[in-house]
C-alpha cells in the first residue's frame, strides 16, 4: 500500500464516507474498490506468489485452483467469521 500510496489515497476517500447516507456508503465503496482494483502488485510481491505456486505444483500433482485470503484478523473472531459455516458434500 505504501509503495503506491493506495493508503493516502484510501484516506482521501473514505474522508468523505457518511456511514448514515447509504449512498454515500456505495459512492465510496465503488470508488475504493476501483483503486485497489487499479492499483499494481509491486513486483517483488508477485514474484514470491510465482515461486510459491511453482513449488505448490510438484507438491500436489497438478495446478491447483486458488484463492485469497484476507489478513484482517478480526474476520476469525466467532461473532464475525462465517467460515466453514457452509458444509459441501464432496
């Protein structure tokens, strides 16, 4: 985030965030979203996430499907979380 001051540019809009104008809640969520969209994976990052993978498909035995998980630890927390909380049969 620093690297390409997402995080100052995150401050500047969620400055203007009213939480009690529903509009205001979507305007600045879509405007949010749209820089992080557009905001580039610095390359050492992506690098790390390249040789990952590629140690990942020998381990296994095929190119597996992924998927990103947030840091934020509060998502873990029992009141928060609803992981796991949808059981597929296999």
């Amino acid at each position: 985030m620093e690297e390409n001051d997402l995080r100052g540019e995150l401050e500047k809009v969620f400055s203007n965030l009213n939480p009690e104008d529903t509009e205001s809640l979507a305007a600045v969520g879509h405007e949010a979203r749209s820089l992080i969209l557009q905001t580039a994976i610095p390359e050492p990052v992506t690098a790390e996430i390249r040789a990952a993978y590629q140690d990942l498909v020998p381990r296994i035995g095929n190119e597996p499907s992924l998927a990103v998980r947030s840091s934020a630890s509060a998502e873990d927390l029992p009141e928060a979380s609803f992981a796991d909380s949808l059981n597929l049969p296999h």
